[in-house]
C-alpha cells in the first residue's frame, strides 16, 4: 500500500496538433461528429492562435508547480496527478494511473474554480465512474474555490495597478465567464450565482463603484439553445457605439489559464469588435501557473484534507 494521498487536478484538455481537433470534438459533443462547417470553424480558430492553444503546456506546468509546492510544504505526502475530459490522458488514464500505485486516498480538484452540474461536477462523476473498477479508494471531491483569496487578489491587484485607467469615466471593466446553455441555470444550479458574487467581491476587493463595471458572457457554444446573456461582444460594442465608453478592461474572471477562449475570443474576436467601434482593449494576464493559483491549490489541498480527517 502506498501512503500518499492523490492529487487529481482535472482539467478540459485541449488538441495537441490540428489532427486531433476531429476526436477531440467529437468527445466534446458526446461521441457525434461535428459538421464540415462546425468542424472548419473550429480548425480555423486554432489557426488564428497559432495551431495550439498553451492550454496544455499550462495545465502540466499548473500540476508540476503545485507538486513541487505540496513536496516543500508537506514532503513526501502529495502526488499530482493530471486527467483531462476531452483529451488523452484522460481522468480514466490518471485514475489507473493512482489505482496502480497502490494509493488510496483521491482529493479532485477541477482546474475550474466555479461549481456546475455541467463543468465541475461532470469531472467527479468521470472519476467516479472510473474509480467504480477499484475497491476501497476514497474519493474527495473539491466542489468550488473561487472564494479564495489568494486569487481573488490575483484579480484585484492588476485592476487597482489599472488605477489611471480604470478610473476614467470612459473606461468600462467587462468582468466575463464561459456561458452555458440556460436550461441548465433552471434548474437550480449555482453557476451564474458563483459567477457574480466571484465578480462583486473581486470589484470589492479593487475598490471599483458599481458603475465602473459590467458582468457580460462569453464563448457560448455553437448549438441550439438559448445560452446566459448577454454576450461580451455585444455589450462591448453597445458601450463604446452608444454609451460613450472608449477604453474597455476585459477581466476573464471564469477561467484560470490562457486558452482558446482567451486567445481567439478575446484577444481576436473582442478586440476586433471593440476597436472596430472606435475603442481600444485590455486585458487581465490569466493565472496560469504563477504563485497565486498555485497558492490558492494548495489552500484547496489543505482544505480537503481538514474535511477528510
Ligand atoms: O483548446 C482550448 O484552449 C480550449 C479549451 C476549452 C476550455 C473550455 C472551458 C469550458 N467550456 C464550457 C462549456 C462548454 C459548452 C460547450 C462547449 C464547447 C466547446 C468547444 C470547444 C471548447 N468548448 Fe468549452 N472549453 C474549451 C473548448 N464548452 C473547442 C466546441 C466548439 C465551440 O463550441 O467552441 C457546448 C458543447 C456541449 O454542450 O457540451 C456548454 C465551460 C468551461 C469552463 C469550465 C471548464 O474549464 O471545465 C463551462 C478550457
């Protein structure tokens, strides 16, 4: 038996070149084959960014930081672990992986901060399901973290070092989140709600008054359904044409790592909207691997472990 605890850092996974855009979403669209048009649409956005997104490159360099944190703090009790939901290796693959070590203890922790049935509670139950095969390992789940403080700072610092410009009365800071399909919402869950209050105590903490701000969407998908509005595009674009708003600070507050939703959506798509209108753009650095997110881990490691004993 092996007595270190796992640490499964569970996160969307991302193609690795352009040939794996067709399975990757195809496993995003729950095993059907996108059409020729959704399939280009999608090909041609990672073109945009340059082929790749670093979404990979940062999920193993956010697992390998906070492994060599976990080692200094708290030696030899810690192994990360990462499995992704779209891509090899999958959370299975990581699951056997800590099964096969002989390990018994699993805290997850989805590399989302906010909790939805559809996200963060869809990583545990892949999990879960995987962890069905084995006898006798515990399994913890990290439900939400965006509460904490080392990363709500994150987010705070760089708007208060914005100061002369987000004090301007022309300067608007659209704070955005990944949308999802509204139905989801309805029936209960805590997403939209995490969302803004992560937004509120974020504008709190950078002293912002309620009109210096805008809580908008992004990146909703390319399906049917009604998705949460409005769309940071659109509220860009009707703040600069018809608010008198010039300079627009975009504070993608729903994701932790620079991926294809920061790269194409808002640094291609957002900033052409908003200097198509006259404007001009910036944008908040995301997390990614630096101190403070991997501070905030390690809070949700210590956490899980006070919950577990
Ligand atoms: O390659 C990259 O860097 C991008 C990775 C990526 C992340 C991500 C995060 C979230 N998504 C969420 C919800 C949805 C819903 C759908 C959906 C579709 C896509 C497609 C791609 C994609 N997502 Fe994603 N998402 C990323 C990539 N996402 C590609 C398919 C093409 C497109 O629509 O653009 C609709 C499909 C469905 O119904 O299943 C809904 C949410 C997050 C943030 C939480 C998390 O990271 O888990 C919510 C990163």
């Amino acid at each position: 038996m092996n007595h270190k605890k796992a640490i499964l850092l569970m996160a969307y996974g991302t193609p690795y070149d352009l040939t794996d855009i067709m399975a990757y979403y195809t496993n995003i669209r729950h095993n059907h084959q996108p059409t020729p048009e959704l399939y280009n649409d999608l090909v041609a956005r990672y073109k945009a960014i340059g082929g790749t997104s670093p979404l990979a490159k940062i999920t193993q360099a956010q697992a390998d930081a906070l492994q060599k944190k976990l080692n200094k703090t708290f030696p030899d009790q810690y192994e990360v672990f990462v499995g992704l939901k779209y891509i090899h290796p999958f959370i299975k693959d990581a699951v056997d992986q800590i099964a096969s070590q002989g390990i018994q203890t699993i805290y997850g922790i989805p590399l989302a901060p906010h909790y939805s049935t559809f996200s963060t509670e869809d990583y545990h139950n892949r999990a879960k399901a995987a962890l069905a095969a084995y006898d006798g390992i515990k399994y913890i789940p990290a439900k939400s973290w965006w509460e904490n403080d080392d990363l709500i700072h994150f987010w705070s610092d760089q708007l208060t070092d914005l100061a002369s410009l987000t004090e301007q009365e022309t300067t608007q800071v659209i704070f955005s989140a990944h949308s999802l399909p509204l139905k989801i919402i309805e029936t209960g869950d805590p997403y939209k709600a995490q969302i803004e209050a992560n937004i509120h105590a974020i504008a709190a903490a950078a002293d912002l008054k309620a009109n210096q701000y805008t809580i908008a969407w992004q990146s909703a998908g390319r399906t049917g359904d009604q998705w949460i509005g409005p769309d940071f595009v659109e509220v860009a674009k009707d703040l600069i044409q018809n608010k008198g708003f010039k300079h627009i600070v975009s504070a993608s507050i729903g994701f932790i790592s620079d991926n294809l939703e920061i790269r194409y959506d808002v640094d291609i798509e957002l900033k052409a909207a908003i200097e198509n209108s006259g404007g001009t753009l910036t944008r908040l650095r995301m997390p990614n691997a630096d101190e403070p997110l991997i501070n905030a881990l390690e809070s949700e490691v210590e956490r899980l472990y006070t919950m577990e004993s």
